[in-house]
C-alpha cells in the first residue's frame, strides 16, 4: 500500500473482487454505470472491471459526481493511513484540513500555516487527490453531518452549525448531492443501534459516537500509556473509559473513549458543538486509530526478533496527544523521573494555571495550561533542578511567542532540529515528542532505558548506535517497535487498566 495506489488498476481491481477491507480509506471504487463510489470491501456483488474507475479521495468522486453507495458507506470508513506516515506538503495539508483549519480560517489560512502560496497548495491537492482544499473540507463536512445525523437526535439546523456548513441551504444541498438523499430521508435510513449502544444522552452539548478502526487493534498498551501517565485533573481512567478534557478552537470539551471489539465507544462533551470534528479528529489522532496495522506488524514480523512479539499481540498503536505543545511540557517534566514524580509535578502545573472545567460525570477539573500561562510563571516556584528549569523555560517562552510552533502540520525533521537546538533537549526528549506528539511513526528511541533492557533481554544491541543500526530493517514503522519493545516489560503503560 503506497503513495498513488489508485493508479495501480490491477491491484485495485482484484482488492474490488475480494472485498479486501485492509485497503478501505486507501482508494474509492467509482462505477461508472451507477455512478456511485463504493469502499473495496463493498459487500455489493463487484461490478465489471470495466465499469470500476478507481480515485483517491471521496472529495475526487464528489468532484466527478459520484454519489456515496448506501450500503457500504464509503464516507464512514477509516480515514487513509497515508496522511500519518509522511511528512509531504499533502500529508500535512490533509492533517490540517481533518483539524478545520479550512472551515475556520478558509485556504489561506491553511496556506499561511503551512509557509506556502494558495495556489502552491491548491495544485498539489489537485495532483494528488484530485480535488482542493476546499472539495476536501466540504466532504469533510458532508461526513461529519452524516454521523450526526444518524447517531443523534440533534435538530437538523444544530447539526448544519456542528458540521461547519454556513447555511442551511448549503447543508441541504450538499448533503442530497453527496449521499442522493435529504437530510431527514438520512435519519429515516439509518441502521438501528446495535444492542448496548448508549443513547443519545440528555446532557446539553453531549454526543455518543462509534470511531471505526481498521483490525486488529490491542488496546492494552494504547489504553495502558494514556492512563497510566494520566495528569490528575486534566485525565483519568473511569469506569473502562479514558476520559480527558481538550482545548479546542472555539471552546472546551470532555472526551470519554472506551475500547470496545470493532470500534472505540466516544462520548464527546463540548462546550461549543462547532468543535465537534476537530475534537473527534484529535480523539482519532490521540488513538492511532488510522493506522495501518496490517502493513506495520507484516513489515515488523519480517524480523525473527520481533516476530513473537507482534504474533502474541498484533495491533499495537502509538500513544498520541490531542495537544501538541501540552505533550512537550509534560516531555520535559518527565526528564529523568518516574512516571508517578511526572505526573504530580504536572498536577501542579494544572491546579495553579490550568483554567476550570466542570465535569459532573466524573474527577476532571481543569484544562492543561496553555503555553501563555505558562510562560509567565515564576521560575522558582518549579520543583525541578535550575537547569530543568531553564529547559522549562525556554521550551514555554518559545511556544507562546510563537517562534516555536508544534501541531499536525509539523515538518518532522526540521522540528526535529530546533527541539535538539533548545537547552536540556536531547536525542531522547526530541525523539519522544516526534513520536507522541508530531506523529511521526518512524521515531525511535535507541537511549530508552526500557528499549536497551528489552533489547538486552532480547538479545538485539543494547547501545544506542548498535541497536540504531539494526533497527534499520523495521523503517518506516519504528515507533511501533518500540511499541512491542515496551510491551516486553511488567509496567502498567503495557497493560490496560481493570
């Protein structure tokens, strides 16, 4: 699977006839006949190989008037694993336009984020994936409204503002052009509930969704990281569920996420229902959830090693963030302490500066300092060693100002660098927010204590030069090794919580 499959018809094809859902998100299937775009693992019968166009994007088939296939659903499945496994101007844009920069701040913000023209990035989308920014956010749009309005009970006009449509015409329109159906007849057909699922709660501003993610996914160390490292306040593991607050473009919010056998159970609530897609976004992002395990643990399983790691528990993802800059704080509390000793000193950080939230489902309290507020505190008031503090510091001062600048749109090697440039970074500090907070699944972490032990025990080189060599053979996908890695140590990050 790789940049411009949909180029590739002989393999598209035979994905088409053997309904291979590891390709869903990878490409479209466009019948020409019915002029409908299906997902590969349509559960149709497979149209004739000459009636199948293949495109790279639901915008593109939009583009070209296809309408999505009510039965397989093309626009609910996972999102393309290509835009988290590279660093390309397309790759960063697609991160942008899943975060809302486009409906928020239009194309020229998306430029102005990126340091490129309009035109630079409107020609390379179009290369691509057939279709602009603005194509792009509008299919965006036209999915977000979809699940809202079949998974909630929200008046249509709510939903039209949730989705990011600045009309109700234009939310009509696009909605009966995309899927052939109004809005209502959407509502009308939509699959019952399965047995279980949570209605929709009563809560103001509330909402219970389903995140697809492609098989298989172990939840143990995803789950066991995030609560285990969990920040009082601002995170906490709760009745099965991780729960934490996010800041968000136009307000606050709570997300609850809870594992379950072919989805993630996602209870968002939010303070502002234009945040909806950015904070489902973030959740998916935190989550790995698009993710291609398949082609990660087929290259890591090449490797005699890690072999028996990936066969006892295949699935593994990377522990992500929904804020960038808040992960790189928390990065340098976490310098050369233990867990628990991180997790108090950013506990503190959260009950003097962090801004109140009010959480009556649950122990949630404050929304993680921003940066600004951070900045302005008094040195000498941190717990840590004067050059942990200069460290601290500096990191903060740079992301206020803005001289430093940490998102989804991150060049992973130049971040890379100016995070090696601040004082008290080294390899393992930059390497960790590259992997955690950047997305960059190739990071690796050669210097980590729990990487050289398992390695050790493993019988692979334990120094960081020796060990970086070998692990030459699992690029693109180190990040996940080191997953496996960890998971070879009794720690509560590889277990999920009870």
């Amino acid at each position: 699977m790789q940049k411009g499959m949909h180029t590739d018809r002989t393999r598209c094809v035979r994905a088409v006839q053997s309904k291979d859902a590891r390709f869903d998100g990878w490409f479209f299937t466009a019948v020409l006949t019915t002029r409908i775009y299906c997902r590969p693992s349509c559960p149709a019968v497979p149209p004739k190989p000459e009636n199948m166009t293949f495109l790279p994007s639901a915008a593109s088939c939009q583009q070209a008037g296809f309408r999505a296939c009510k039965r397989c659903r093309p626009d609910t499945s996972p999102g393309s694993p290509e835009w988290n496994r590279r660093a390309d101007l397309v790759a960063r844009a697609m991160r942008l336009i899943a975060d809302g920069v486009v409906d928020r701040d239009g194309v020229p913000g998306l430029a102005t984020r990126l340091g490129y023209s309009t035109r630079q990035i409107e020609r390379q989308l179009l290369a691509e994936l057939g279709a602009g920014p603005l194509a792009l956010a509008r299919a965006q749009r036209a999915q977000t409204a979809r699940l809202l309005i079949e998974t909630t009970a929200l008046p249509m006009a709510e939903i039209a503002f949730a989705a990011g449509f600045s009309s109700i015409r234009s939310f009509n329109d696009t909605v009966r052009e995309v899927f052939a159906l109004t809005p209502s007849d959407l509502r009308t057909r939509a699959p019952k509930a399965p047995a279980g699922r949570a209605a929709q709660p009563a809560a103001p501003g509330a909402l219970t969704l389903r995140l697809p993610f492609r098989a298989p996914l172990n939840p143990d160390n995803l789950f066991g990281h995030l609560a285990a490292t969990a920040v009082p306040g601002v995170e906490e593991w709760r009745d099965g569920a991780f729960r934490r607050t996010l800041r968000l473009p136009y307000g606050h919010g709570i997300a609850a996420l809870t594992p379950r056998p072919d989805h993630i159970a996602c209870r968002l609530t939010l303070s502002d229902l234009r945040d909806l897609p950015v904070a489902i976004s973030r959740c998916r992002r935190m989550l790995d959830l698009d993710a291609d395990p398949v082609a990660v643990d087929d290259q890591l399983r090449a490797d005699p090693v890690l072999a028996p790691l990936v066969d006892k528990a295949p699935g593994r993802r990377v522990p992500r963030t929904v804020d960038e800059a808040e992960f790189a704080v928390r990065a340098v509390l976490g310098q050369q302490v233990s867990t628990a000793a991180a997790r108090t000193h950013a506990a503190r950080l959260v009950t003097a500066h962090g801004e109140p939230v009010d959480d009556p489902e649950g122990g949630l309290t404050h929304l993680f300092p921003a940066p600004g507020a951070l900045a302005v505190l008094d040195p000498e008031s941190l717990a840590m060693p004067r050059t942990r503090r200069t460290t601290f510091t500096t990191l903060v001062g740079r992301l206020a100002d803005g001289s430093l600048r940490l998102g989804v749109e991150s060049d992973w090697p130049e971040t890379r660098a100016q995070l090696l440039a601040l004082p008290g970074f080294g390899p393992w500090t930059a390497d960790v927010i590259a992997m955690r907070a950047l997305g960059d699944p190739d990071a690796f972490l050669p210097t980590d204590l729990g990487i050289r032990r398992a390695a050790r025990e493993l019988g692979l080189p334990s120094t960081p030069a020796a060990l970086t060599a070998r692990a030459a053979a699992w690029r693109p996908w180190r990040a996940y090794a080191v997953q496996y890695l960890w998971a070879t140590d009794n720690h509560p990050i590889n277990f999920l919580p009870v």
